[in-house]
C-alpha cells in the first residue's frame, strides 16, 4: 500500500493515514477496537514524531514519541483530572517536571524512571502555601519566595494559582523555618530510594497481529499539620494501538502511580 489510505484490521481497529511500502509511515490516526484513539506522525508502522493518544479510560497523553514510545516532552492529563507536563522517557516521566493533582495542589520535582527524587516543592490550589519536598515526601512548610527559588533551580516557574481570582503573592504564607530544612538545602540532597509504585487501572495491551484485506515532611509531630492529605498520581500507560507489523505486544499495564503521597 501506498499513499493515503483507510485501512481496516482484522481485529477491529482501523488507520486513516499514509502509507509507505505498506507501512504506516507520516500523518494518520489508528482508531483501536478497544476505543483508543492515536493522531500524529508515523514512522515505519511505529509513532514516531508529535502525537495525542486518548485512551478508552479518559486519559489523554499530547507530545513526542520515539520509535513506538513516549520520549522527549509531553503533557499526560489523567480522567481524574491530575495532569503531568514534562520530559518523558522510556513511556515514563524524567527530568524536571510539574505536576498537578485533581484537587488543585501542583509540585516540581524532578523525576527519574517515573518516580521524584531529591528535592523539590509542593504549593497549595490557591498557590498561598508551599512544603518542601524530599523524594516525592512533605518535609517542612516554606515561604513562596523560597519556594519560587527553588522551582527556578529546577528550570521551572512557579505554578498559577488553580482556582479563578486566587493572585500568588511572594509576601502571602511566608513561614518561619529557621530550624527546618530549607527548600535550597533540599535540592542540593539526593535520592537513596525510590517511591512506591502501583499499578495503573488504565491498561492498553492492543496487538494487531493479522489484516483483512476490506481497505477503506519534618520529623516533629508538631509538623504534621503541615502536610497535605496522601494522594497518588498516576502514571500514563505506556502504549495505545500498534497495529500491524508491531514488533511485539505491549506491557499488560503501564505508567503506575508516580508513588503514595502520603503525610510525613
């Protein structure tokens, strides 16, 4: 097959797009049986370029891949409503991202195989309260000025408050931590360890495997009180459709939750 073509599976899915010595290869969109919906660059039957898959579960993932995976930078937005905005490689957050949860509370961290390592910071929905965080874990309230030096050595800027009419300002919140940690000493820390992992409800284990031929926190208790309730983000699967000539099925399950965030 060549050109642009509609081509339909034998298993149900079907690609609109273009074709190269029968491969999927430039633009076109793989509509899966199982309801998940790929749109962007191909590259010899494998997603290569910019692209948006929307899962059948909600989830939606819009940035590069390479070579069938998710790699480079992307947003992944769960149907929970927690998104993720960052670097991605291997199908899983790496390097300096942001994270957003579905009650409104953003933190930058940096990430390594999906999971925060070293320090980092973590604001309120309204953006007037920040903690200092150590692998993914509360550690100790911080001022804002503190918190947007932090996020700044992290290549990032502070997040805009998640409810309409909440303004940041650096003079709101600002604690004293004089006996704590503060978020500049905890970002020259590094990692031991790595956070708990589960397993994602969103699972994409699509394989065309035949083809039809219809073409168409700190340690005080005292301290306690300043974490924020235990959440855990998700993580994005790691593949939609393949369809034919994959070079194998997916894993059952991917993209776990970044890890347990839970009180210190």
């Amino acid at each position: 097959m060549e050109g642009y073509r509609v081509h339909r599976y034998s298993n149900g899915d079907v690609y609109e797009g273009y074709f190269r010595a029968g491969l999927r290869h430039g633009r076109g969109t793989l509509r899966a049986a199982n309801g998940d919906v790929y749109a962007g660059d191909w590259v010899r039957n494998e997603r290569e370029g910019v692209g948006r898959e929307e899962y059948a579960c909600g989830d939606v993932y819009d940035g590069t891949w390479r070579n069938g995976i998710k790699d480079g930078r992307g947003t992944y937005s769960t149907a929970s409503g927690e998104v993720y905005i960052g670097p991605v490689r291997d199908d899983e957050p790496y390097g300096e991202g942001l994270y957003t949860f579905a009650d409104g509370e953003s933190e930058v961290s940096r990430f390594e195989a999906g999971d925060p390592v070293g320090g980092g910071v973590r604001w309120s929905a309204d953006r007037r309260t920040a903690w200092a965080i150590l692998d993914g874990e509360v550690v100790a309230e911080c001022s804002l000025p503190e918190a947007s030096a932090a996020a700044r050595r992290l290549g990032l800027s502070s997040p805009p408050p998640a409810a309409t009419g909440l303004r940041l300002s650096s003079a709101d919140s600002a604690s004293s931590c004089e006996t704590l940690p503060t978020v500049a000493s905890l970002l020259s820390l590094s990692s031991d360890g790595a956070g708990a992992a589960a397993g994602s409800s969103c699972s994409h284990a699509s394989d065309n495997t035949a083809v039809s031929d219809a073409s168409t926190a700190p340690a005080a208790e005292s301290a306690a009180a300043l974490s924020p309730p235990s959440k855990t983000p998700p993580r994005p699967p790691p593949h939609g459709p393949r369809g034919e000539h994959s070079r194998g099925p997916p894993p059952a399950a991917g993209f776990p939750p970044l890890r347990a965030r839970g009180p210190p």
